[in-house]
C-alpha cells in the first residue's frame, strides 16, 4: 500500500545473514490461521504437494503516518507450509530489510510479497523503499526450496517503481509481473527481469510525465485507491483480483479477460468490506486438492489498530459462467481440527444465545472465550474430527461468575450428552469422563442446560 510515510529512527541490531529459527508448529484449523505472531497479504502457493504462505509481517508500529498516526511497520518475512490447512509450520524469517543491497535498511515498509517456482528454481517478489531516490523497488529472491534460503538480487527489476508484486505463470508460456495498482509487464525467462517488447505508455502525475513499461489492467474499472493485485488462470479465463476502495475501507473485486495483460472486465465483489471497519484487505486465490480457496487479513487480533492483520482462509466457488461467489469471512475457517486438539469453540460455525469475548485485552493472541450467560446458549462447531477410537474423556478449561454446579449438553452425531461439573470464579480445568462413544468426523453442539454466566475457554478429547 503506497502512502506517504514518516520514517521514525529505530535502533535494530544489524546482520546480514538469513536467520535459521527452529520449526515452529501452530496447530489451527480456525481463523486466523497464524497465532504467533501478525500475517497480512497473504499470498498462497502450492509447492511440493503442499500449500506455503507468504505473508507480509505487521510488527507494532515503528512509523508514522504523514498526519502522526501509527502505521504500517514491516520488517522482514516469514513463510509457512501445510498440507491440511490445519497444522502450520513456520519456517523462520527468509528475508529481512537488513538483506536487501539496495533497500532502505530502517523503511518498515516490505508489503505484500508473492513467490513462484520455475525450472526448480523459486523466486521471491517483495517490495521494498529504495535507499537511493524515492519510491519503491520490487526485489526478486533466489532460493532452491520454498522455504529457502533466499539470495536476494543486489539490484531490484529496472523500470518497475511500485509494491505488492504478483507474478502469473500463464499458459501461454510467458510469466507476467502485476504491481501497484494493477501493472502488468511480462518478464524474461530469467524471471528478474522485463522483457524488451513490453508496450509503454505516458502516465501524467501532477504537472510531470513518465513513461510507464506494460500495460494498466484496471484502466476503466473500479479502482479507487487500488492496491495488491493477484493474477490467476481458471478454465480458459484470467482473473485479476484486486482490493480497492468502495466506500471508505477496501473490498476485494476481480475483473477477467481471455489475455493476460487484459483488457479486463469487471465482474464485482468477491469480499465485501469487514464488518468491524478495518482498513485494508488483501488476498491470493488457490486451488488446493480440488478446492479453491481464499486467503486473506483481518485485524482479529488486533482490534484497535487495524494495522495488524492476521491471515484466514475461506472456500472460494465459481459460477457455471466462471465468476466468482461472493465469499462471506467465518471465524470457523476450513481446517478439519482433530478432538484431541485444543478444540476453540469460539471459532464457532453457528452460534444461538451465547457471546465471543476477548481472554484478556491485554494480550489479544491468548484468543477467545465463550461466554453462556442463560440455559440454552449454544454455539455449534463443524468438521470436529473424533477419529475411530472413542475418547474416553473430556476436559473443558471452563470458569463462573462464582463456585456453582453446571450442566453442560454436548451433542455429536448420535450421541447427546450431558455433562455435570464444578465450577469456580477462576480458569481450571475439569476432567469428566464420557458417558457415550463418538467417533468419525462429527459437528459438535455445545450447550448451556443449568446455570448462568459460565465462560469456555476451549475443550479437549482424550
């Protein structure tokens, strides 16, 4: 997201070498999908039979806006990998500002990324502000795995000044850099740099002109502070994808065409703007096993500052005619979470009667509690993996608004249970033993049937 910025001087310990953090498991099938730390603009790609992500970073902020407002502050990347949407490894840091030649070292400003994969070889797009001159460069990153290590180019690609960099291996044989709001260039086969018969065109800025490489796709669409935008090929169509501004926050739009560097017609509204006003959104698209899916942000953990995002991934479906369903966000996600998990009922498919609340306000990545204030609360949890072995036992982190008897009904598949336990003003664990089988994968119903104003941290199966 391009916006003139403030650059506030932070001290950072310097060193030029990629940093090798140990593999860090985070166990989800819920959003957001990433609970360690903050992940925006996540692109998705499928390598080696499983899905990586390369998110951007948000870290509390370090800059300020032009007006003295916090904002955006990243400084290096991550990537992640799964292969059931559920359990994410993190791989570590694979790129930080202190490793680009030809970046400003203290700019915070490495946003949305993309990676692709060409003749064994992957190449990791990131933006970055210039430390010669003004505006932003978009570097390429060389690595022979996914999850590196990354060598960056000492230079960035020449004659591309913009961020958020998507690249589109397309069937006809050519690979396409988008950036910006909605450029595209073609790129030659050594993917750093843009191929020589690229059209160019005279774009006017103020009372200046440049001359401008490739082609503008969103020239007459929607495009109101359009940013970020991701390319992808589906059944004979291209698809650009992009957020823009309709009203006063971002909306996710797409256009499509039969050529790569359009001209694109616009189809609408794959995500409408959050509910909770937050700023910005921004995505990729990918097919995954069969089914397409979404990844995008949202501020969940961070619900002051709608400069901390967290990546969530949704189904995405298409129409006969090749446009898109609009997409709805869910706190229950896609990952299928086994019962022996921590199992976050909060992240609710449906919900009747009973409130989400934040732990503890303090520290937003301790999650969510589920508050049933009168008998017959409930909220519903889809997709609830029991297994072939029935567990024998049950434990609820659970609390009340003072030390009383609770029943609580859970229901899955066939079997309809209720459970009577102590509870007490502060968090404990209650081990209960289980009075019915339930194996398979099961939709489970949690239910309040005796008592008041008992809070749900998570449940387990043993």
């Amino acid at each position: 997201m391009k916006k003139t910025v403030l650059f506030a001087s932070v001290l950072m310990a310097a060193a030029c070498v990629q940093e090798q953090n140990d593999e860090n498991v985070i166990v989800t099938g819920t959003n957001p999908i990433i609970t360690n730390q903050f992940t925006a603009d996540p692109t998705a790609r499928v390598f080696e039979d499983k899905i990586y992500l390369y998110p951007s970073h948000d870290i509390p902020s370090v800059i300020t806006h032009f007006d003295g407002s916090a904002w955006f502050s990243m400084e290096d990347y991550h990537v992640f990998s799964s292969e059931d949407l559920t359990t994410w490894t993190d791989h570590g840091v694979i790129v930080r500002q202190e490793d680009v030649p030809w970046g400003k070292k203290d700019a915070y400003s490495m946003w949305a990324p993309d990676c692709v994969e060409k003749d064994g070889k992957y190449y990791f797009y990131f933006p970055d502000a210039v430390a010669e001159g003004r505006g932003f460069g978009i570097g390429v990153a060389v690595a022979d795995k996914p999850y590196g290590p990354f060598v960056c180019e000492p230079e960035p690609i020449k004659g591309v000044n913009g961020i958020d960099p998507c690249v589109l291996l397309a069937s006809d044989g050519n690979a396409y850099l988008f950036w910006g709001n909605g450029r595209c260039a073609k790129l030659k086969d050594n993917m750093k740099e843009l191929a020589e018969d690229n059209p160019r065109d005279t774009v006017r800025w103020g009372n200046r002109e440049f001359e401008m490489i490739g082609v503008n796709c969103l020239q007459g669409l929607p495009s109101r502070q359009a940013e970020g935008p991701f390319a992808f090929e589906y059944n004979g169509n291209y698809y650009l994808t992009y957020p823009y501004v309709r009203e006063n926050t971002e909306v996710l739009g797409y256009a499509m065409s039969k050529n790569p560097m359009g001209p694109y017609e616009y189809k609408g509204i794959i995500m409408a703007e959050h509910e909770n006003g937050c700023w910005t959104n921004h995505h990729s698209i990918v097919n995954y096993k069969g089914q397409w899916y979404l990844f995008y942000h949202h501020n969940a953990f961070s619900p002051h500052f709608d400069k901390n995002r967290s990546a969530q991934i949704e189904r995405l479906y298409f129409n006969p005619d090749g446009t898109i369903q609009e997409v709805k966000p869910t706190l229950r996600g896609v990952g299928p979470v086994k019962a022996g998990h921590k199992v976050q009922i909060d992240r609710y498919s449906e919900i009747d009667g009973a409130e989400i609340e934040y732990i503890d306000t303090t520290d937003y990545f301790k999650g969510w509690k589920t508050v049933f204030a009168k008998e017959g609360d409930s909220v519903l949890f889809k997709e609830l993996d029991f297994g072939r072995r029935a567990p024998k036992s049950v434990i609820f982190r659970i609390k009340g608004d003072s030390y009383s008897v609770a029943d609580i009904h859970l229901s899955a598949g066939d079997a309809s249970i209720i459970l009577r336990m102590d509870v007490t003003p502060e968090w404990n664990e209650v081990k209960i033993a289980m009075p019915k089988k339930i194996t398979g994968m099961q939709d489970l119903k949690v239910g309040l049937t005796q008592g008041s104003c008992i809070e749900i941290d998570w449940i387990t199966f043993k």
